[in-house]
C-alpha cells in the first residue's frame, strides 16, 4: 500500500526541482526525503526523476505519479474541510418491499422521491408475496411495504396504512390480438383470451364481477401472481391484460400494446405500509408527500 508521506515527499521534490528545496520547504532533513523517495520508486518499480544539471526532472512514470498524488491530495483537503464542517454522515438507508403485482413502473414512481437524500440514500428493494412482506416488516427488516392493499383490521402486523393513490384500469392488447378481436369495447372482449391477475391481487375479483356484468365471459388463458412475468406474455400476444390508467401509456409504449378501453368501474388502490416507529423516516415522508403527483392527470411519464 502508497505510503501518503512517501507521496508529501516525493510531491515537494516534483514542486520544488530540487531535494534540499523540498527539505527546507518540509522541515526535513535532505537524507530522510531521499530515502523516502528510494522506497517509493522501490514500490513502483520505476525510477520517478532523472537529473538535469543540478534539477531532479519527472520521468513518464514520475508524470502520472503527480497526477494521481495531486487527486489524492485534493481528495484529502476535501475530506478534511467536510470533517470540520460537520458534513460527513453514515448513508441513510431505506428498505422497501414491493408486492410482485405492482406494475414495476408504478413502484418506480412512487419510490422516486427517495432519491431526493441525495447520494447519502441507500435504497434497498425486496419483491414478494404481501403475507411475506409483512412478516419482513413487523420483524422491522423493511421500513415500508407497498401493495395494492393495506393491512387487515385485527391482523397480527401492527402499524400504518396510508393511501398513495388510485386509477381506473384499462384494457390493453397486442395490436394483432386487437384485429383478430374487433369491434366496439367491451363486447369485442366476448369470448377473447384474457390474461388474468392472481387471486391475492386487489382487483382479480373486480375483474370478474365486470365480465359478468357485462356478460362478457372471455377464455381466462393465464393467470399470474408476478405482474412483470403476465405484461411478457401480453407483449406476445397471448392475450389481453388489464392495467392501470395512469400507466396505459407507458406500459403500451414498454410492451407494443395498444389500448382498447378504460374500465372506469373498476378503481386499483397503492398503498404504502409501515410500521409505527418507521413513520418519521425522511426518505418515507418524502414518498408519502409527494405520491399525489403520480396520480395527477398531468403527471410526466417515467421511464
């Protein structure tokens, strides 16, 4: 390992042209720069000067050596001025479980504001089954728990519930599936193929209580617990999804999809789930301030 004195040494030598500069200039005496400066090209394995009449000139080697002692040392004052000015803190973390049927760009929306720590935010995501996250949360291993449902009254988890937000839900399709289906919304869904939510997921039942409604009855062809894995096999076809509103477009944008019809009967709820002593995390305050913004008609697209 780089001795840092090793490089104060051969830094005044490189600055001054000369070791008995450089010893007047530290304090030291000619002999010991030199010995330290022998060391260091040791360690190199590269002579660092060559002499020049009575002047020690840079060799290559001794050329790149000033560049990175030079950082080095800027990185040091850096540090040293931080230090006083009580700038330095230990990264702030945050932990959140995400439900695996929350659209990935929904929970990228909601969580963007944590970034507003800064660099010292650490942010740590967990994908799951909501029964699993909550054990991951009352044990405190998660500051907060997204999911499209909030916690059970008199359940065995206990802390808080906060509504982030809701939309309507649209029905999307492959724009070949959308041709081999015309006709007018819904009744072009009468005897489709259909991709379907899993059971745990909020609006799995609302969904089947507008088919029959609407005396729809399309062929249920998949059903799936993970909403990433249901948007793939709509992105090929295998037939039509439901979707937030607030997403439709970009989710038809990511996936090729076009929209047929909005499906105003049927409302998904964000929530966000935290334990009592985790509410006044700053990183949670800033999500739960600012999730308004997602649902808003005019919010920008994400990524």
């Amino acid at each position: 390992m780089i001795n840092y004195k090793h490089l104060q040494y051969f830094y005044a030598v490189a600055s001054s042209g000369t070791i008995a500069a450089a010893s007047k200039r530290l304090h030291v005496t000619a002999q010991a720069i030199s010995g330290q400066l022998q060391l260091l090209e040791a360690q190199m394995g590269e002579a660092l000067f060559r002499k020049k009449g009575r002047l020690l000139e840079l060799t290559e080697a001794g050329k790149t050596v000033l560049l990175y002692a030079e950082r080095i040392f800027d990185l040091g004052n850096e540090l040293e001025q931080n230090v006083r000015r009580g700038l330095l803190r230990a990264p702030e973390t945050l932990r959140v479980g995400v439900c695996d049927m929350i659209p990935k760009t929904m929970a990228f929306r909601l969580l963007q504001p944590a970034r507003g720590a800064g660099l010292a935010m650490r942010l740590v995501c967990r994908e799951g089954r909501l029964d699993a996250l909550m054990l991951e949360l009352s044990a405190h291993r998660l500051d907060l728990v997204i999911a499209d449902r909030g916690l059970p009254p008199g359940g065995a988890v206990r802390g808080h519930t906060h509504l982030l937000g809701a939309s309507t839900q649209t029905v999307l399709g492959h724009p070949d599936l959308r041709r081999a289906w015309p006709g007018a919304f819904p009744r072009c869904l009468a005897g489709a193929p259909f991709l379907l939510p899993g059971a745990d997921a909020a609006v799995h039942s609302q969904l089947h209580a507008w088919f029959e409604r609407e005396a729809l009855r399309p062929i249920v062809v998949g059903e799936f617990d993970d909403g990433a894995l249901l948007m793939s096999f709509a992105r090929e076809g295998a037939g039509f999804v439901l979707a937030p509103t607030v997403l439709a477009p970009t989710i038809c944008a990511e996936y090729g999809l076009e929209a047929l019809g909005e499906v105003g009967t049927i409302a998904e709820q964000f929530h966000a789930v935290t334990v009592a002593r985790r509410v006044d995390h700053p990183a949670v305050q800033r999500i739960l301030e600012q999730a308004a913004l997602v649902f808003a008609p005019d919010a920008p697209a994400a990524p």
